[in-house]
C-alpha cells in the first residue's frame, strides 16, 4: 500500500528533526496515576518549541524539500499551531514561508505569526478567501503547501513523539494521544505498534465537532459543523479527499473517546492545579477521558499533552473556576 506512512519513514524523519526540535519530558503523574489506579505518565510535549508537536511534522517536512522547492518556498493556511510550528521550521531552515488568513483572523495571531518570521497574506472575509489565495500560490508560483495533517512527511515527524515514549517507557501499555486531523495519532500509533505491537493507542476528541470520529462512523470522510469549544485547535475537518489520515486511524487506533467542555474545562484546572503545567484545551483531551473514566484503566499509560498555546485570560478564568463564555473568548 503506497498511501501510508511506515516505520522506516518516521525512523528517517527521527534523523531529520533532530537538534531541530525539543525532545520533551517524560513525568510521572502520582495524582492520575491514584484515579486510574494504574502507572500514569504526560508527555509534556506543550513544552515543545512553538508550543505544539506540530513543529515536529512541519519540520520534517520542510527538511524534505528538494532545492527547487526551497527556493520557492513553502506556503499554508494555518492561523494556529500548525502555522506557527511551519513559520519556525522554515526560518530555521532558511525557507520563504507565506501564511494566507482572511482579515476576521484575530492581530494577535497575525502577529504571532509574523514575529515566527513568516510573510502573512491577509487575503478575503473567510477561510475559503485563504484557501483559494494558497492555491494560486502552489498553481503559480510553485510553491510547496504543507498540510496540517494530510502529509506523509509530517505524519512522520509527528511519529518521532512516539519512538521517544518507547525509548523512556519500554514496557508502555497505553497511549492516549489528542485527535483532530489524526497526523499525530496515526505517526504516534505507527512507532509505538511497531516496537510494542500489545500497546493500545487511544484518540481522544471533544464531542463538538469531531470530524474523524464521525468520519470513521459513516466508514468515509465526512463534514461535521464546526462549533467553539475549549479545545479550538482541534477543530476543523479531515478533508473529502483525505489520503493518508482516515486509512491509518481505521488501522492503527484501537478506541476513539469523546470528552465534553466541561471535562475539558476540569483537565485544565487539574493540569494547572496538580501538575503546574499550562495546557491549551486540545492538549488537556487526554487527561479529561482519563479523569473522566472514558477510559478503562489497564496499565503503564501514556498521556500526551499535545499543546499550551492558549490565551492567558481564557486560561485565567478556566482555572479559577469561573464560566467561559467561548464565543466571546474567540471573537
Ligand atoms: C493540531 C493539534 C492536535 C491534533 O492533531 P492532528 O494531527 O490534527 O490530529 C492536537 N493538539 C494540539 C495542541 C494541536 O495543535
């Protein structure tokens, strides 16, 4: 089957982003570990460079560039982590980057953005305006689009977060891995199935809007409306012509949980409480079905934190307890 990603692709990528990216702390968690009745470890990996993983698969993919693509640069449509992770990775490398966002994207972003070293090109009043700008990009001045998910290279780079929990945590039963796309679960469930084919691999999304998880039910990608929630870096669809994602989630993920904004709301709270650790609301997903009991305690388990790019007010009032009004918070 040619449309995977293999073992041998995410032990390459390992190579390529090395010294490149962070290599992220491995911790006990004594307080998750009491609620599972079970080993519980976080992946801390909402320290990474830029704040997510994605910088990993945005970093393998742009050191797989040939020099004519290099040169022309490298082009996406991401306001969030995924555009922050490909403006890092390319300045690193020396690469052009355009990141195309309508004008309804918030200046903080367009500024975190810009600060990465990326040109942002404000083009139009929706995400379809951006969309059709970036494929005029690729069409005419043969630029590389790298997708947030949907990309051999980057699903591989997301991977090398697997080699590394198998590297500290040789006998590792679970692994409980935020989903939205499914790069980072399919890269993390290829390594960890490869060298520890007993661990189950568990994807965990927020109930509104869970496009794989509904795409996996009709057996097909499918569209979901997208809602605000906590975990906003989960939103968003898998693409109809998904290629890669869908095929790699149906073979290698053995459970899909969905989590409420509530749940979501209290991992916040506990990362911050218990843990002393600043998570976003798509990071926090793995601990929300673990505090949650979604699912079943069964030995050494693996949570990723995946992300920390939240905004500090949000994370201010979650964390004190107080409502979250999230149409406000992501005006
Ligand atoms: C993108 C993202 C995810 C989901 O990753 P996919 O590869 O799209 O499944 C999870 N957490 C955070 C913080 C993200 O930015």
């Amino acid at each position: 089957m040619d449309d995977t990603v293999t073992f041998g692709d995410i032990y390459r990528a390992r190579r390529a982003v090395h010294g490149r990216v962070r290599r992220t702390p491995l911790v006990p968690s004594p307080s998750l570990g009491e609620h599972a009745a079970a080993p519980v470890y976080l992946k801390l990996e909402h320290q990474q460079l830029t704040g997510s993983f994605k910088l990993r698969g945005a970093t393998n993919a742009v050191a797989n560039l040939d020099a004519a693509q290099r040169r022309r640069g490298a082009v996406g449509f991401s306001t969030g982590n995924h555009g922050r992770g490909l403006a890092y990775a390319c300045r690193a490398a020396g690469v052009r980057c355009v990141i195309c966002m309508s004008r309804l994207v918030p200046r903080n972003k367009v500024q975190a953005i810009e600060a990465l070293g990326a040109e942002v090109r404000i083009v139009g009043d929706s995400q379809d305006d951006a969309e059709r700008e970036v494929a005029r990009l690729v069409a005419e001045e043969e630029m590389t689009l790298v997708s947030p998910f949907d990309d051999p290279h980057v699903i591989a780079g997301q991977g090398t977060l697997g080699l590394e929990i198998v590297a500290e945590l040789a006998d590792v039963d679970r692994v409980v891995v935020p989903l939205s796309g499914g790069g980072l679960v399919a890269g993390v469930a290829r390594a960890v199935k490869t060298l520890r084919p007993q661990a189950r691999v568990v994807g965990v999304t927020m109930e509104r809007g869970a496009a794989m998880y509904a795409s996996q039910q009709a057996g097909r990608p499918v569209p979901v409306e997208e809602l605000p929630s906590l975990a906003d870096a989960l939103g968003g669809g898998i693409g109809a012509e998904n290629r890669y994602t869908f095929a790699m989630v149906h073979e290698l993920v053995d459970d899909l949980v969905l989590v409420s904004e509530a749940e979501i709301a209290a991992a916040i709270h506990h990362a911050y409480w218990q843990e002393q650790q600043i998570v976003e609301g798509a990071g926090a997903v793995g601990i929300a079905a673990l505090m949650a009991a979604r699912i079943p305690a069964a030995g050494a388990t693996v949570i990723v934190t995946s992300g920390g790019n939240i905004d500090m007010g949000l994370h201010h009032r979650v964390v004190s307890g107080e409502p979250v009004d999230l149409s406000a918070a992501h005006a």
